[in-house]
C-alpha cells in the first residue's frame, strides 16, 4: 500500500501543506504573508496569527489539488523546529489535532534537515536528480549558515557554522541599512546583476576551521557607506548596482571558502545548497563554476524548493515515518535546535 504523508510548515511567515506518495510530489501549497513588508522584517506576533488563519484553507487546498481524501492520508509529518514559536505552535497544534482526529500517526521533523533534504521530493516530468550520500549541504538561510555532511536520510553532521549572523541576515540587514527594502536577499541579488562586483572590497573574517561569521562584513560595509555618503550624499543612489554586486561577491567568496576546504577535508564530491539564501543567482553560478573546476556534482534545487515548503517537510517526514519514528501528542514546538 502507498505511503501518503501530508506535510505542514509554519516555522516563519509561509503557511504551507503539501502531500507525497511515495515521495512523490501530489501537491505543495504556500501561503507568503505579505503583512510584514511595511515593517522591515517577520513580525513574530502577526506571523502566527496570519498561520491561524491561513492554515484550513492551505491544508484543504493541499489534500484538494493531491486528489486525496484526509481519510486516505498513512500520516502527518509537521516542523517541530527551529522557528518562531507562535508560528510554530499553529503547525504543530493543528498537525497534532488532525492525526489524533484521523487517528494515524504523527511525524516531527526538524526545519533544516528539511531545507537539505529538498531535492529527494521526486516530481512528474522532472530529473529528479539529487546528490549520493554522503554529500555536503552548504545551508543559507536568513536564520542559519552551515556545512552539512549527510550520511543517510537520517544522518547529518554540523561540519562548520556561524558563530554570529547568518548569511541571509547580512544580506537583509545590509539591505535595509541602503534604504533598499525587505527581504533584502532578492534585491541585492537582482541590483548585483547590474554592477561590477571587483569595484569596491569589504573586510572578509579570519576564522579557523569551517565556521562563518557574517557581522564583520556587514559593519564593513555600514563604516563603507556612511564614509561615502558624508562626502556625496548622492554615492548610495549613484553606486547602489556596484556596491550589491561587491557586498554579494564578498558574501559569496566567504561561503564558497569553507565549503571548498570541506570539499577537501572530507574528499566528498557531492554538493548541493539548501534555504533561502540559495536561490541567489551570483551563488548559484559560483557553484556551477567551482564543480566544473574542482570535479564535484553540484546539485541546485529548483527556486521554488528554496524558500520554505511544506514539500521538503513531507519528505523528511517520509524518511523518518519508513524508519519507524513516531511522536507522541504531548510534543512541544522548539524555537532552536542545537543540533541535528
Ligand atoms: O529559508 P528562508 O526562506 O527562511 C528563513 O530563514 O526562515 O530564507 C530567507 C532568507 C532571507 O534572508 C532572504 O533575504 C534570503 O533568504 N534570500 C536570498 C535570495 N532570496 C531569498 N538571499 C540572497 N539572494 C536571493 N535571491
């Protein structure tokens, strides 16, 4: 008999269910809160009560477009963490609910392990081509910056990580402190396709080993305007293309440094990036440039596998479920974990 997992994801501001057969993708549905636009950031408090009401729908649509009866459902694989409480309490509360409704069994998964695990959701008409273990995750998001090494579905190891911000945290706090929006991501990277990334250079961080630190960078980049703009008011306006492609470049030699030194400590070849922050154009192709050169297979998730999904929730979920994993109904939602 098929294995049908409904998946639920709510650890920021997408509400989001999907279902797999099998691992296979049926549905995948997200709902992006665009409540939190005008204030810069995730407002935590109306991130879950934008989840209380956009759970039913998204859960209905999802079971809708799968073609598949709640009653049909083998179990419910949710994200426990790490996230935003409030948001996660409404995934976690309504998966609870509706496994103990349907009496079938219930499945936890942690948010990240999720992100590197997103390219096992096999799809219809796709390649469905993904890494061989043990391969590397490079995971960027706007709450993590980590080197995975994944021996198994249910296997990882933290091989470096941020001792401050993350990536995705620079590149929104940057993008505020520019006065050019939020989340910041995505407009720095579509700027930077217009600018010259050898134009301007911003301190990078002597770190030991495979760990990150982002919080130098940024304040480098803070001094670096507030310098400019004392001098011509007009410097931001005039230069904004360069200076994001110069800032993304740096962020990028950052994170393609250490990746490349676990690439060669571990003698691993299979690499692929996972969260928010790899949908970035300029690491994509860096990616690409750095396998064809270093022999590696790169694996690129599709954009819409980098953003948060409940696909990828499913599928975790899926691997844990044929392992025999169950949660019990009494489990709590974790804002961190700190580690897999
Ligand atoms: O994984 P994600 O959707 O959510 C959490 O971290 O919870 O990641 C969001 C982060 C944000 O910091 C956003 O600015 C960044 O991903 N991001 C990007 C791009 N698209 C989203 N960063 C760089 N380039 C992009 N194209």
């Amino acid at each position: 008999m098929a294995d049908i997992i409904l998946g639920i994801e709510s650890s920021c501001d997408d509400t989001s269910a999907a279902v797999i057969r099998d691992g296979w993708l049926l549905s995948n549905v997200i709902a992006s809160q665009q409540v939190h636009k005008s204030f810069g950031g995730v407002v935590p408090e109306l991130a879950s009560r934008a989840h209380e009401m956009n759970i039913v729908p998204v859960v209905s649509e999802a079971l809708s477009r799968a073609g598949v009866a709640a009653a049909d459902l083998t179990a419910i694989a949710f994200t426990r963490g790490p996230g935003l409480l409030g948001s996660l309490l409404v995934g976690t509360s309504f998966a609870k609910t509706m496994a103990l409704s349907l009496d079938i069994p219930l499945v936890m998964v942690n948010h990240l392990q999720g992100h590197i695990l997103a390219g096992f959701v096999k799809q219809e008409g796709s390649e469905n081509r993904h890494p061989q273990f043990p391969y590397l995750c490079l995971l960027v998001s706007g709450g993590n910056s980590q080197i995975v090494r994944v021996d198994s579905p249910l296997e990882f190891t933290i091989l470096g990580q941020t001792i401050d911000d993350a990536v995705g945290e620079a590149f929104d706090k940057c993008s505020k402190m520019m006065g050019l929006g939020y989340p910041g991501g995505p407009i720095i990277d579509a700027l930077a396709k217009k600018g010259d990334p050898k134009r301007f250079t911003f301190a990078k961080p002597h770190l030991e080993g495979l760990d990150y630190s982002f919080s130098g960078v940024k304040t480098s980049l803070l001094y670096f305007v507030r310098d400019e703009m004392a001098k011509d008011p007009q410097f931001m306006e005039k230069n904004k293309e360069d200076i994001c492609a110069s800032f993304q470049k740096c962020l990028i030699d950052i994170l393609m440094d250490k990746l490349i030194k676990a690439a060669k400590q571990t003698g691993i070849k299979e690499l692929t990036i996972g969260g928010g922050v790899s949908a970035n154009s300029g690491l994509r192709e860096r990616m690409l440039q750095e396998g064809a050169k270093r022999g590696w297979n790169v694996y690129l998730p599709e954009f819409k596998f980098t953003t948060d999904n409940a696909a990828m929730i499913a599928i975790a979920g899926y691997y844990h479920y044929l392992a025999g994993e169950r949660c019990p109904l009494d489990v709590a939602p974790v804002s961190r974990i700190a580690d897999f």
